[in-house]
C-alpha cells in the first residue's frame, strides 16, 4: 500500500469514525438554546403565587429561568428556601441560569461588605445551579463620571471572586450607560464598562431593547467589536409610538432579521423579558410574547 492510499484509508476512516460520534462529541457545534424568560415580567404574579406562576409559566414552553431578588440573609428566593425552590424548578422541568442581584446597594458600602454580600449571592447561585451572577443595575444617584470610574475597579473584583467559586460574572445594560458622562472625551458609561473591565472576568448581558433605544451601535455591532464578551441576551421590543416595552411581535424591533443575522458564538443564554406596559396584564404578555417568540423567532435560536 503505498503513502497515498495509507493517506486516504486513515482519512476515510477518521471521517467515518468522525460521523458515528454523537454531537455533542464537538463543542463548537452548538445545540438550540432553550427559551428563556426572565422572572421580573411577571413579579407582580410572582409576588401573589410564585408556584402557580411558575406552573404556568412552564406550561407556555418556558424552559429556562433568569431569576431577579434574592433574600441573601434568609436564603430565600420567592419566600422559598434556595434548596425548596431548587426542588420547584426541578419538578417543573425548569432550570434557572442566572440572577440578577441587588449590587447596587452595597455600592457605597466598604470592600468587606460587597464582598460578605457577593459570598451570599455565590451560595445562593449555586443552590439553583446557576451559571451566572449577573449585576442588573446601578441606582441613578451613581450614574456620573466619579462613580462610573469606580464602578469598573468593583466589576473586576466581583468578576474575580465570583468566577473563582466557578461561576460567570456579567453587566447588565439599560439605556444611561450609552449616555455621554465625560463631554471633554465624548466617552458613555459604557465605553468605561467594556474598557476597563478584564473581559475574562466581566461578561455582558446585552439587552436588545435598551442597545436600540439609546446606543449608536447595533447589536450585532457591540457583538462584533467585544467578541466573547456577549454571552447572555434579554430579547423585548419597543413600542413603535411611545418607545417604551410591549410584547414581541408588536413593536418595531426587527428581531427577524436581528436574530437571523446576529453572531451567537459567545451565547450561552438568552430571556424574553418585559418590564412593563403590558396590553392586559403581565401573565398574557408573556402568553403572548412567547407564542409570537415560537412561531416566528425561536428557529433562529
């Protein structure tokens, strides 16, 4: 047998042995993600019947839940224990995949008590399995050029801390970070997230609404430019009159073509979200939102 055939045996037999592997044998090759939806929507409802919500909620085709509040001195999520909810979710058939914690209140507070705090939110993550702790907002007494200065030093240091108990870090955007807050250099807040931030410690979490509401950039354009950095998304659309949020499919987002086009190498997970301005109520924009999300978008995810 000579070297080229020796060639084409043992190459024909790697494709071939290649093709009897299950996917998830090759990691690039990404699987569907599961349709999210993240728990502020219907806080209102969560408050009254979490369970019931919950229910509900994953009667719809909800499979994966991002989470907002958490009891950290009573461990407690919805008035339940971490471990009770854990068990919620499990017989549901839900997962939970990341939280949005209330870091903005220890703002202010020493580098111990963010730390006592972020320990907290660590245990409580991964009573639920979560793989991201997420930083969902920063109170609007914050919001100049000082305190955006100091926010990214504290982002680096959570990010630390939070990805050595091996979990995720991430930013949650709005709309005032794409505001500019130093007129001398034209710089946003968010030029100070995505720069001085360590990209390995500190992810993003890009909400589609808010980057379209108020950033110069598309989202594929933040996508592009920060690679890696992108690994969670809040899908919600605007209202093509008022700007404010509706329910998917009735405002003038174009996420066909966003989601169609959009590069998702860095996704691990993405929630349909909807703070409020709800046509009815907030349990019916979520039946709404999820079956326009599934007839009309979902293939692309």
């Amino acid at each position: 047998m000579n070297y080229k055939r020796r060639t084409f045996v043992k190459q024909s037999g790697l494709v071939l042995s290649a093709a009897m592997l299950p996917l998830s044998c090759f990691p690039d090759k990404k699987s569907k993600f599961k349709m999210g939806l993240q728990l502020f929507t219907i806080r209102d409802a969560m408050e009254k019947d979490p369970l019931g919500s919950l229910k509900k909620v994953a009667a719809l085709g909800y499979q994966d839940l991002e989470t907002y509040g958490y009891d950290v001195d009573k461990d407690l999520y919805y008035g339940y224990k971490s471990a009770a909810f854990k068990q919620i979710l499990n017989d549901l058939g839900l997962t939970a995949t990341s939280g949005h914690y209330g870091f903005s209140d220890y703002f202010t507070l020493s580098e111990d008590a963010m730390k006592r705090f972020t320990d907290q939110c660590i245990k409580g993550a991964k009573a639920l399995n979560k793989s991201y702790i997420t930083w969902p907002w920063l109170a609007p007494e914050y919001r100049n050029i000082d305190t955006f200065k100091r926010l990214a030093p504290k982002l680096n240091q959570i990010g630390e801390q939070v990805n050595a108990a091996g979990l995720g870090f991430a930013y949650h955007n709005h709309g005032f970070e794409f505001e500019i807050v130093d007129p001398q250099s034209g710089k946003t807040a968010y030029d100070y997230i995505l720069n001085e931030t360590d990209p390995a410690l500190v992810k993003l979490q890009m909400d589609m609404y808010w980057v379209k509401h108020a950033s110069k950039k598309s989202p594929a354009t933040l996508i592009a430019e920060n690679p890696g950095r992108y690994v969670m998304w809040h899908i919600k659309d605007m209202d093509k009159e008022t700007r404010d949020y509706t329910e998917l499919g009735n405002g003038s987002i174009d996420y066909k073509t966003i989601l169609s086009t959009i590069n998702t190498d860095a996704l691990d997970y993405y929630y349909l979200e909807q703070g409020s301005n709800f046509a009815k109520n907030s349990m019916q924009s979520i039946t709404d939102s999820a079956n326009y999300f599934k007839k009309h978008l979902k293939k692309y995810l």
